[in-house]
C-alpha cells in the first residue's frame, strides 16, 4: 500500500477535483444524482425520494469488521454510514439508518474531518455506505480531506441503483465500487424495493463501474486497492433471481469478479408482510445459489 496513490489525488493536483465537485452541487439543484431524477431544488431544502436536502446526514464512522476480507484486512474498514437511501426496501436490515431515524447533520468539514480520523486510526479504507443520494456533498468532504493529507482507497458501497451520469462523475475518484446486484426481475424490484427499471439500470451501473476499475486488485497482504466487488444477498424462494444475476456477471462483467454470494438474509423492517420474505434462507437455497455462480465461472466469496 506504500506506494498506492489513489485517483482523487492526481485530480487534485490537476485542478480537476475542483471542477467535478461544482458539477455535481450543480445538480442538486434540480436534482438527477441517482435514477429518480425527482429534479427538486435541494440546495433550497427541496426533497426528493431519498428524503435529504442539502446537508447530510451521517448515522456512524468507525472502523468495520464485519466487511468483505480484502476491505477489512488486520485494521478495518473506514466506513462512514449515510442516512437515507434511494431505495426502499421491505426488508432492510438497516431501516433505522436508511429511513432517516439514525443519524446526525453533518458538514463537509465534518465528513472531512471523519475520514482523516479513520486514515489516523489505521483504516486501511474509506467507505461510503449508501452514498448515492450525497454524492456532490462528498466529493466537496473528499476535496477537502485530500488537501489535509487523505490518501487512502475510496470504496463506494452503494445499492446497485445508479446514474450512469454520476458514475462518471466519479470516474477517476473511487477506486473500489461495491454495488448490490439485488434483483434480476423488475416487478419484484418495485414490490421489495419501491423502485422501477432496477435490473437494467444496475447492469449498466455495474458494467460502467467495471469499465472505470476492473477486477479487484489487492496488495501483497491481500487488501484491496482498487476494482469491483459484487454483493449478491440471496433471498427466499430465489426471489433476487440469482441464475440471471450469476449468468450476466460471468458472461458480461467478468468470471474474475469478486462476488460475495451472502446468505445472512433474515426477515427484518416490513418483510413479515410478505410470507414469502418472512423467513430465513434454507442452506439448501444457499447451497443452489453457489453452485449457480459456479457454473457460470464464478468462485464466489462467502459472507454469513
């Protein structure tokens, strides 16, 4: 990691940082960071889907254990939990956090100041978690931080519903994207997650970020430093269409992509208003959903 330079710094140096954080503060005011595109004012306090205005809100920073191995690595994971989200899952395992009763207002010095404290602390990261509806707002902490010294790899750990319009606003910035992949199936993305056009919209997201870093890259001790990680919960009665999902990684992202097939789904939030979210996975579901990557030539990596 000693001679890993990310991206954000040479577009510092460049002036260019600058420039992309006026384009995306910019956009807020009329809003079109994520596929919503609600087009509200929020630089006037104006919401939208995700609930949020100008100012953030930030639920916790600390250092993560609890992520996938090449993040964590012996000191963790800096992650800097985002309240609000632009999705709206029945079954969120963090609800309090993305409905917005976690969390506190928080500056971009202050989100500066977080990531310095972690980079202090030893983190081998940055993580942004559901940071999709703040971006502009962090590339503003993120100029700020990298004037007083910030250096370390950027991970955006987002829902997979992403503009391709802001995603290439990042290009250059974030060095490990680490979408969801949650649904193959439209009319199950709208009835769980309250969105519409998920399964193209998060394909197209995932082959741009895949564009932009590629394949995970680790250090010598196996940390990450830049690339894709894809997160892939399976769910139910394979209600996230996990065939579909293992079969266009393969074939249209790349059978070296790092998948983290998980199985700790549990019902939780509103998911025992549907009876078919309103139990826990069966080994042999988990069982079928490995042997699914498998076959498309995926070695998934587990997380329970």
């Amino acid at each position: 990691m000693e001679n890993f330079k990310p991206g954000y710094l040479e577009l510092l140096e460049k002036n260019t940082l600058k420039k992309k954080v006026q384009e995306g503060i910019n956009r807020l005011e009329a809003c079109d960071i994520c596929p919503h595109e609600c087009g509200v004012n929020r630089l006037e306090l104006e919401k939208g889907f995700c609930r949020t205005g100008k100012d953030m809100m930030v639920a916790s920073y600390s250092p993560h254990f609890g992520e996938e191995r090449p993040l964590v690595g012996s000191r963790g994971s800096g992650t800097i939990f985002f309240s609000y989200c632009n999705l709206r899952c029945v079954y969120c395992q963090n609800y309090d956090i993305s409905s917005g009763l976690y969390g506190k207002k928080a500056t971009e010095d202050d989100v500066a100041d977080m990531m310095l404290e972690l980079q202090e602390m030893g983190c081998h990261n940055i993580n942004f978690v559901t940071p999709t509806h703040v971006v502009p707002q962090i590339l503003k902490s993120l100029e700020i931080a990298a004037t007083e010294g910030l250096k370390l790899p950027l991970v955006y750990n987002c829902g997979g519903y992403e503009s391709l319009k802001t995603l290439k606003l990042l290009e250059g910035i974030i060095d490990i994207y680490m979408p969801d992949f949650k649904y193959t199936d439209e009319k199950k993305a709208k009835k769980y997650s309250g969105i519409d056009n998920y399964p193209e919209t998060a394909k197209r997201a995932l082959k741009e970020m895949h564009r932009q870093v590629g394949d995970l890259v680790t250090d010598e001790k196996g940390i990450a430093l830049r690339g894709l990680i894809i997160r892939h919960l399976v769910l139910p009665e394979d209600l996230a269409g996990t065939e579909e999902a293992m079969k266009f990684i393969g074939e249209e992202i790349s059978s070296d992509s790092f998948v983290n097939v998980m199985a700790q789904y549990h019902p939780a939030y509103k998911a025992h208003d549907y009876p078919e979210l309103s139990r826990r996975l069966y080994m042999r579901e988990y069982e079928d959903a490995l042997e699914i990557a498998q076959k498309y030539g995926i070695i998934p990596s587990r997380k329970f």
